[in-house]
C-alpha cells in the first residue's frame, strides 16, 4: 500500500487489486479499522523502521481522511 501511495504522489496511476473478499482478516493484526504496533525488537532498526511505517501510516490517513 505504501508503494502505491508514493507513486500516486509522483503522479502515477495506481489500481490495487486484493486477493481476498475480506481484507486483512486472516492472521494480521491490522485489520478495519485496528492496528497493532510492536517497537520491542531487540535490534534497533526494525523499531526504527517501525516507527517510519507508523509515520507512513499517519500522513497517509490524513491525506485520505481516514
């Protein structure tokens, strides 16, 4: 999702096909309207990179109002 909201930005046209009837529902924890964020990695970078997402996340919601 992310890649296809940066190459929207760059003016590209995106179409995002999902493979299931009901997104997100099998296994994942971010589905609807929920997300859950786990920053307790051992190595630093992955709460980092985490954290990024977690921004992505947050500028994308905004500019969709979401």
């Amino acid at each position: 999702m992310a890649a296809s909201y940066y190459c929207t930005k760059m003016g590209l046209k995106v179409l995002g096909i999902e493979r299931f009837n009901d997104t997100g529902s099998i296994g994942t924890s971010s589905y609807g309207f929920t997300r859950i964020w786990r920053m307790c990695h051992p190595d630093l970078k992955y709460n980092q990179m985490q954290q990024e997402a977690i921004d992505i996340f947050k500028e994308i919601e905004e500019r969709t109002k979401k």
